[in-house]
C-alpha cells in the first residue's frame, strides 16, 4: 500500500489529452444570491430628493430574482431539493417617450444624485453635459449583470473593495451607474473568450469617448485584481515581463493560494520566489497516479476534489483554458444499510425532509438567542430539537438521521459538537452556483499548469518569518531568505501549531483569530480496481452504520471511473471517525472498506475483486497541513476570516488561503481567489512605497539645497545684532513680510554672561545636554525661525544682552527654534525668493548690521529656552 504522504511530483503526461469543449456562459446563470446583500436595493445610490434614478437594466427584471443555489450541508451528496434565495431586484430603467431605453443623448443633472445639493433658482442653471448621461453599451445589460454577479460583483452596487479603491469620486452618483456598465461588459466580454487578453481596445468602440478615462481606471482595477485576464493561457502567459523590475516577493507555499498569487505577481513584474516544503506543489491539492497491472492507471484525488459550483469558479475558467470539460457530479446518490440493502426512497425523502426541518429550525433559535448563540454549538441545538421533536422514530431512521449529521460534518470538516449555532453556515449566501463538478485527469492538471514556470524551491521548510519595515526575512532550515514583502499561505492547521515563529509576534488580534477558528479533517481511502464492478451509472453512493461514533467512517462513496481514467473508488471518513482513522493500520481500513463493498454487492450477485492498489491518506498529521481545512468554531465568526487576511508589518507580511476568505472558506476556488486578492494588495503597498520614497527623494533634495543656500545667504546677514542673525527681502518693505532668524550657539562657558544671575539654573537639562553633545561634536550650533520683519526690529530693541533677546523671542512672541529641517516649505519659499533678490542686488562689501551684543550666544547660559531640533 502506497504512503499518501510521498510528495514526489506526479507525471501528468502519461494521461491522454482532454478534448476541448467551448463553455459559454449561460445566458440565464443559476448563481447565488447577492454577495453583498444590501437591505435596501437603492440605498448604493443616493437619491435625497427622492428623484428617480434611472438604472441599465431592463424593466423586465424588477421582479425579485429567485436563484437555487446549493448549499454547504449538500456538498457531499447532491441537493434533492434546493433552497431558494432572493436578490433584491434591480430597479427599472427609465424609459423615453417612446418607451425604448434611454438614448445615449439623453442628458440627467448629476446634482440630482448627490446629496444636499441644492440649485437656488436665481442662479444660472448650467447646461447639461454628456458625463451627466446613462450609457448604453448595449441590450445585454442584464445578462452582462448576471455575469459579474457570478464573478463576485452585486448586479447594482459596489463592492467595498471597489469603494476602497476609489474607482468613482463619488458614491450613488451618475457616474457609478456607467462604472457598473462598464464593469459588467468587461467581465462579460472577458467570459467569452477566457483564452484571449481582453484589451481595452476591444471594448472602447462599444464605451462613448467621453467615458474612456472612466473605461481606463474600470479596466486596470478589474486587471490588477485578477477578475479578469487571469489564468494559464497561452495569451495570458505571454505578458510575463522577461525580466522582474519591481518589488521581490517570497511566497510561503506552493498551494492554489500560491502558486494563484505568484503567478500574477510575475506577471506585474515582480521578482518572485516561492518556497515549498513538500517535494511537490498543490498543498491540500495532491493528485496521486495509481497503477497496476495490465496498463491500468488512474488520477486519484487524495485531497480537495470536488468544483463546488462552477459559474464564476476561477477554477472553472482554468479548466476551459487548458481545454478541459468539466463532469457534473450527477444526482443519483443511494444509500444502503448496515445489511447492504437500499434504503427506502420513501424513508430518505422523510429523514431528510426531518432533518433539513431541524436546521431550519436552529437557524431561527439563533435569531432569538441573538449574540448568545455565538457560544452554542450547532450540534446541541440539533440534538435538542430531535429529543423534542422526535423527528427520527426507529434504529434505521435514526442511522438515516446520523448519516445526514455525517454529511454535515464532512462539508465543515469538523464536529458539529464544535460548530457555531451562529455562523457555521455564514458563507452559505456566497456559494457558487452551478453543479458541482469533477475535473478529468484531477486537479493537479490545475496545479500543474500553475506552477509551470514559476520559481518554485522544494523542500523548504519555514520555521522563522521576520518582518519589519526594511522588508522581510524568512528562515527555511540554514538558508535566509531576504525580499521587500512576503506572501505566507500555510495552513490554518500549521499557524494553529505554532510551528512558524513570527518576529515581532503576530498582533493578538490576529493570534486570537487563529484561535477561535476551526480546522477541521477529512480523509480518504483511494481504490484502484480492476474493473468497474458498481456500474458508471452513478457518481456518489453512500453507507449508514448504527455507531454514531463512527457514522463519519466510509459513509460516502466518490466514484471516479468516468474522470480518473481508470476504474477508482474513493471512501471519505469525516467527523469523530477521520480522527481515528489517523491511527487505523492501513489494512484495517481497506479490509472494513471492502466488507461494506461486499455487503452492498454480493447479495446482487456482483463479485468484488481485491483492489490492485490503495492509498490511505493522513491529512492530520501531515506537518504541513495539520489537517484539511477551516470551519467556523464555537465562539468564532465570519469576522475572523478577514482578520486572518490582514498584513501586518505596514503592507511587509501579507497571508492568503482558504482560511483568508470569509466568502469562500474551505473551498479550493477560496484559495485561489485569496492569492489573487492579495497579489493586489501587495501591487497597492509597492506602489504606495516607490511614490512614498520618490516624495521623500524629492524632499530631501530641496532640503539638501535649500540648506547650502540659506548656509550662503546667511554670511551676507542683512541684519546682525548679538548672535542673531537676520536675512529677507529686501524689495519688499511690508513689516508683516516674512524674514528668517538664525541663533548662533558658540563654546560653552562655565560663568554666566550678560546680566544673568549666578543661581540661575536651567529649565531643561535634558535639553541643555542634548545641545552640548551637538556642540562638542559640530563646535558651532544653528537654529532658525520665521519672523516678519517688525517682529525682528522689536527684538533687536530688546535690552539685557542676547539672554534677554532669546527670552523675549521664545516666552514673549511664543516662538520656537527649530534646525534647517523644521523650517518647512513656507520659510523654503522665503529663502528662494530672498536668494532672487540678492541675484538682482548690487554687490556690497559689508553686510547691513547692527551690533547690539558682545558676543556669540553660549549654550552655557540658555535658561527657559525650548528649542527643538528636527
């Protein structure tokens, strides 16, 4: 029997080449609801004045739209009955006189969609121009609205991502409406073809000119967040700069997260590398080649497998850019006894009508419980409802009921004992509609594709990440790996074990997302047989037992003859009975597999060979997963999810993975899209940096010469009086005008000077020893301030010697010394026109000064005196 855990890669290519089967996108999609429910469909657009707004879409769907979608507690086995959901409807186009769509000449004031703006009627009233108008692109609006609904984008609204990019000025306005439009076309126009590079060229005939500045941030948004032109096509993989200029990346894992992250990385031009520790890439995506005798092979998925819902899967559009039909998982799905008889169709439908009532009915218990329901776990409420009502009334109803529990813990990867009553189900509105799918020859088609040509180092294991504001530095065995940010993608299960140091340590709030969240398991008994012997009429068949203990052990069958190219059978084991089956010698789980094989079988008459081959896998102790994936615990929440995606390190150490996404959890196209979101995220922070530094370089170059001038203005002082010096324009005669100060601090002295008082002693010490420090390494100290030159005569007037002058400055007119840097842009200003009119002055052989002092200032007798050196 084979170890699961042997990472070495898979040849792919002895798998014969899957025929291309186009896959538009349908015209009427059956997606879930909205992923941005919004009680009130309007409320995005702002309309104080109650004026109707006209919308893009037809009247035609103003109806509430009713979509089913399948939810998570069906993964396992198909949904027999599926639950609806409401989108709120899209208001109504307004319509012309004619009734016809609003024509693209057609002007609206967009002060009327924008709050408290109010036209007094004396004023002239502007005409109106053509950014005012609603566009029309074309008649599709409404199929295109499906499309982006699809992708992730409510048909009507913005997304917060959207809003925090800033892609209108202005929220609910006219210009919102036409940035939707455009959106959706995009998408749209991307989805037809998922194989090309959509260009905005190839949309900008169909967009009027006076939009193409709006067209220009819609397209880059939708490009730099990967929600179009992502992928491994060929046109795709072309625009891969061929030599990195930008910001190096080190990427933790190889997994979907990844390897989806390194690959947009690449392709923005960064300098990526990724660092694996298995000998293989994929992660929890692990695609094992079975063989056996006479040429029988097979692609045996021992980890994620399933689609689940393929419209606007970005795991979908993978598989139609390599050319690969995708298989629906069919919705026959028997059950059989403990003896190996059918279960009674009549006897299923009632169970699961029961139990589909008790989730119903916990759903509303944590609507009245409220905030206490965060602390309940889903399985007590069940339980408590079954007692109650008495839902399952005999030992085989009660094994049926058990097994729907099983089917449950199999779609959370955990025990419902230690689910949250509250929020175990809180991505159920963002499921991906559509069937749930195998992909022929597995997944690892997909992460074989994804990896090919990505910098990829095996066999390194990271126990040490630092991270700081020089960038990071990330630990792997002896070697150190250096680069500007780092992408960290591990496992839920490994930041759970701790056995990452971070340095500094994580911000708690993230340790304590960590915490609370779930990780659950699920593992797998792959079969290879030497022919079919249950038929390929079925995808999925499933097992009940009477051990509530074990209901988890072999209660689903995944039959993968039609997809693996070889006669493959899967058993799952999830719940209490995945933690066991860790420690279960692998001939006892096949041996127990193969009795229930024959249970079911032979009493048709059907002979059940020995297996040619096995794998059994062991997800929970595998280091670098720690188990197969997250669930929403007792005590967590969705919220968690986004404090896991969080950087930290002021955009240094960025984190992706399935345990990132609060939409999509537990989910390979979750993982995905976490890679792509965070390869944003991270292009946003190495832009903000470059402009950061070209601003800093900027300034620290008008500091550097606006230093060397003031240096030489200041050894022509136009006014000199004690250790003050003075210079300013001298055209400009206004008092209030401005001048710049300079106080020389020269030696120390030990006595006191100028009136002052033997015990006199200073105000700051602190200070006073900051400034000898300075001095006894610069001999000589300069501070400035700005004055206007009547300031500067009243404290020339001022009698008592320099002490008395830097008495009246600072306590009197409340100013403050500062060094060259603290001066600011007003007094560089000031010097560069002061410097204009000394170009134009007539040479003079002395400075204008008066002295009213006798000597330089000394630091030894500064008393009282803030001063403040930058």
């Amino acid at each position: 029997m084979n170890n699961p855990l042997d990472q070495s890669a898979d040849p792919f290519s002895a798998f014969p080449p899957l025929q291309f089967i186009p896959c538009p996108p349908p015209v009427n999609p059956n997606f879930g609801p909205n992923p941005n429910p919004n009680p009130n469909p309007d409320s995005s657009l702002h309309n104080p004045t109650n004026t109707r707004i006209p919308n893009p879409f037809p009247a035609s769907t103003n109806n509430l739209l009713s979509f089913t979608v399948p939810k998570k507690r069906r993964r396992g086995r198909p949904q027999r009955k599926a639950t609806s959901f409401l989108i709120p409807p899209i208001p109504n186009l307004t319509l012309n006189g004619n009734n016809g769509p609003i024509s693209s000449t057609t002007s609206i004031l967009a002060s009327s969609f924008r709050p408290n703006v109010e036209t007094p009627s004396s004023l002239p009233q502007r005409a109106p121009d053509t950014s005012d108008e609603i566009i029309v692109i074309n008649k599709e609006s409404t199929g295109e609205a499906l499309i982006a609904l699809s992708a992730g984008f409510p048909a009507d609204s913005l997304t917060e991502e959207e809003i925090d990019a800033g892609v209108v000025p202005v929220i609910g306005g006219i210009e919102q409406v036409n940035y939707i439009l455009i959106r959706n076309h995009i998408i749209a126009k991307w989805r037809e073809n998922v194989s090309n590079w959509v260009t905005k060229e190839m949309v900008g005939d169909d967009i009027p000119k006076h939009y193409h500045a709006l067209l220009d941030s819609t397209y880059n948004y939708l490009v730099s967040h990967g929600y179009i032109n992502f992928g491994v096509a060929t046109a795709i993989k072309e625009k891969v700069p061929a030599e990195p200029s930008k910001t190096s990346v080190v990427v933790i894992g190889a997994g979907l997260a990844g390897l989806a992250a390194a690959r947009q990385l690449l392709r923005f031009g960064f300098k990526v590398t990724v660092l694996e520790g298995r000998k293989r890439a994929g992660g929890r995506v692990y695609t094992k080649k079975m063989e056996g005798g006479n040429r029988l092979c097979a692609a045996a998925d021992l980890g994620g497998s399933v689609l689940t819902g393929t419209l606007g899967n970005p795991l979908g559009i993978l598989a139609r850019q390599l050319g690969s039909p995708l298989h629906k998982v069919r919705d026959k799905c028997p059950l059989y006894s403990l003896d190996g008889k059918p279960v009674d169709p009549d006897m299923d439908m009632k169970v699961e009508t029961a139990f589909n009532r008790l989730l119903d009915k916990a759903g509303r218990l944590r609507q009245l419980m409220g905030e206490v329901s965060v602390d309940v776990s889903l399985g007590a409420a069940l339980e408590t409802f079954r007692q109650v009502y008495g839902d399952a009334v005999n030992t085989e109803e009660m094994n049926l009921f058990n097994w729907h529990l099983a089917n449950l813990e199999y779609a959370n990867a955990g025990l419902i004992s230690k689910l949250s009553l509250a929020f175990w189900d809180q991505d159920d509105p963002y499921d991906m509609g559509g069937d749930h799918c195998f992909l022929p020859g597995g997944n690892g088609r997909l992460v074989q594709a994804l990896a090919e040509n990505v910098p990829i180092l095996y066999e390194k294991t990271v126990h040490t990440i630092r991270y700081g504001s020089d960038g990071v530095q990330i630990v792997a065995g002896s070697q150190v790996f250096e680069g500007d940010m780092a992408l960290c993608t591990v496992p839920l299960g490994v930041l759970k074990s701790g056995s990452i140091k971070f340095i500094p340590e994580l911000p708690q709030r993230k340790l304590d997302g960590i915490k609370r969240l779930g990780f659950g398991l699920l593992n797998k008994v792959a079969m290879l047989f030497p022919h079919v012997f249950w038929g390929t009429d079925l995808d999925t068949f499933g097992h009940l037992t009477d051990d509530p203990s074990r209901r988890g052990e072999f209660f689903l069958f995944y039959s993968y003859a039609n997809v693996a190219g070889g006669p493959l059978l899967i058993a799952l084991v999830a719940g209490e009975a995945a933690h066991k089956f860790e420690s279960m010698p692998p001939t006892d789980a096949v041996i127990r597999v193969l009795q229930i094989l024959k249970g079911i079988y032979e009493p048709q008459g059907i002979n059940v060979p020995e297996p040619i081959q096995t794998v059994c896998t062991r997800w929970g102790g595998d280091p670098f997963s720690l188990g197969s994936y997250s669930n929403v615990a007792v005590g967590a929440s969705g919220d968690d999810y986004d404090i896991l995606a969080e950087s930290v390190g002021d955009g240094r150490l960025f984190f992706a993975g399935e345990a990132t996404t609060r939409r999509y959890p537990a989910t390979m196209h979750g993982a995905f899209l976490s890679g792509l979101r965070e390869a944003a995220n991270m292009v946003h922070y190495a832009n903000a940096r470059i402009v950061r530094k070209k601003v800093d370089r900027s300034r620290s170059k008008n500091a550097h010469s606006c230093a060397s001038l003031l240096a030489d203005l200041f050894r022509e002082p136009d006014l000199e009086f004690g250790s003050f010096s003075v210079i300013f324009d001298r055209k400009n005669a206004d008092p209030k005008s401005a001048a710049i100060l300079r106080v020389t601090f020269s030696e120390p002295c030990k006595k006191s000077h100028d009136g002052s008082k033997p015990d006199q002693q200073h105000s700051n010490k602190l200070l006073f020893q900051q400034l000898q420090s300075h001095f006894n390494q610069q001999q000589q100290l300069h501070v400035y301030t700005l004055l206007s030159r009547q300031q500067v005569l009243e404290l020339r007037e001022v009698r008592g010697g320099d002490e008395m002058r830097l008495n009246y400055l600072c306590e009197k007119l409340g100013v403050k010394l500062v060094g060259r840097k603290g001066l600011g842009p007003t007094a560089d200003s000031v010097i560069a026109s002061i410097k204009v009119e000394r170009g134009s002055r007539k040479p003079a052989s002395t400075a204008l000064a008066l002295k009213s002092g006798t000597s330089k200032l000394k630091t030894g007798i500064l008393k009282r005196k803030m001063v403040r050196l930058k």
